[in-house]
C-alpha cells in the first residue's frame, strides 16, 4: 500500500517536531555563555546597560536586527511587534540594532513598532555575539540571556532567514499552490 502525498506530509511533520524537542534538550544540556554588561544608547541617547534591560526579571530576550536598510529584518520586526506583549509577558524582549539612536525612533515609530529599541551602534555586543562576522557586515536572530549570582549569561541563540520558524509568513506561503519567489517591502501600498 502506497503512502498518500498528506501521510507523508504528515510524518515528516512529525519527524520535525521530534527534532525541535532533540534541539531543545541539547539547549538544555549546554552550558551557559558568560557575557559583559554591555552599554547601548537608548532613542534620547542616553547609555543603557544589558542588565539594566532586564528590568526586574532574571530572564532577556534580545532581537538581533540588521536596522533600517534591511526589508528582511522590517518583516521580522513588524511580525514580531504583533507579539511584543505576549513575549514580555514572558521575558523583557528588546531590539538591539546598529542604526544610530535617532534613526532607530523616526523608523519604529513610522512602522508603528511597541517594543523596547537600543542603539547597539558604538558597541561590540553585536560582533561578539557572533552576528556581526565582519565589521559592518550583520545577520539577524535572537539571544537570550539570564541573570545568575549577579553575571550576565548567554543561555541560546539562533540566526533569522527566509524559511525560519521565527516569522510565520514563511509557512503560510509554503501552503500556497503557486510557487513564486517573494521578497518583502516597506510597504505594499504602492
């Protein structure tokens, strides 16, 4: 008997979702990064520390964006600005990028972003998480950190592109009969 195209579907689904929870335990299993305190600039160019982005839980979620010049990083940030209150419900979450201060603002708020920005311009954070490979050369994702006995630990992080599980759009095109190559834009009503 032959597997129909849907079984198949099916227990690959499946398959996937054993390997999520694989990658999860080994997550669980890794040892935490010990990270500095690195300082950013907030819109009104202030310095904020990483600790200080915490606020008052031991748990920090940090969207690593490519700034303004990438449509990419704009989707991502305008999928993610939808679940902005569900993720700090969870964990302060903020967006870290390498646009200056005040370029960071005009944008956001002309996308109508609600989630908490720093300026990561002037500092190493970005490269030395590992999402800056070459000076002035970027790539988008996601770490997280945790508070422990007063350090700053990196406990994961994970790289964003077309087809990840971090920006839902991805998905539900694939469900779509015709194939076509899709680019994001800033916006759609012209």
């Amino acid at each position: 008997m032959n597997e129909s195209v849907y079984e198949k579907i099916t227990a690959l689904q499946s398959e996937i979702a054993k390997k999520r929870k694989e990658i999860e335990a080994l997550r669980e299993q890794a040892e935490l990064e010990p990270v500095n305190d690195y300082t950013f600039k907030d819109w009104d160019g202030n310095e904020v520390t990483l600790s200080s982005l915490f606020g008052s839980s031991d748990e920090l979620m940090v969207i690593h964006n490519m700034g303004k010049r990438c449509v990419y990083c704009t989707l991502w940030a305008d999928g993610l600005n939808g679940f902005a209150g569900h993720l700090n419900s969870r964990a302060p979450f903020v967006v870290v990028s390498p646009d200056a201060p005040e370029v960071q603002q005009e944008f956001a708020e002309s996308r109508g972003w609600q989630f908490k920005m720093v300026s990561g311009k002037e500092s190493p954070f970005t490269h030395d998480m590992g999402f800056e490979p070459e000076p002035g050369t970027y790539w988008p994702g996601v770490s997280t950190f945790v508070k422990k006995d007063g350090k700053i630990y990196r406990k994961a992080h994970d790289i964003f592109g077309p087809g990840d599980s971090y920006c839902s759009v991805w998905h539900l095109f694939d469900l779509l009969p015709n194939k076509i190559k899709w680019e994001p834009k800033y916006s759609y009503n012209s």
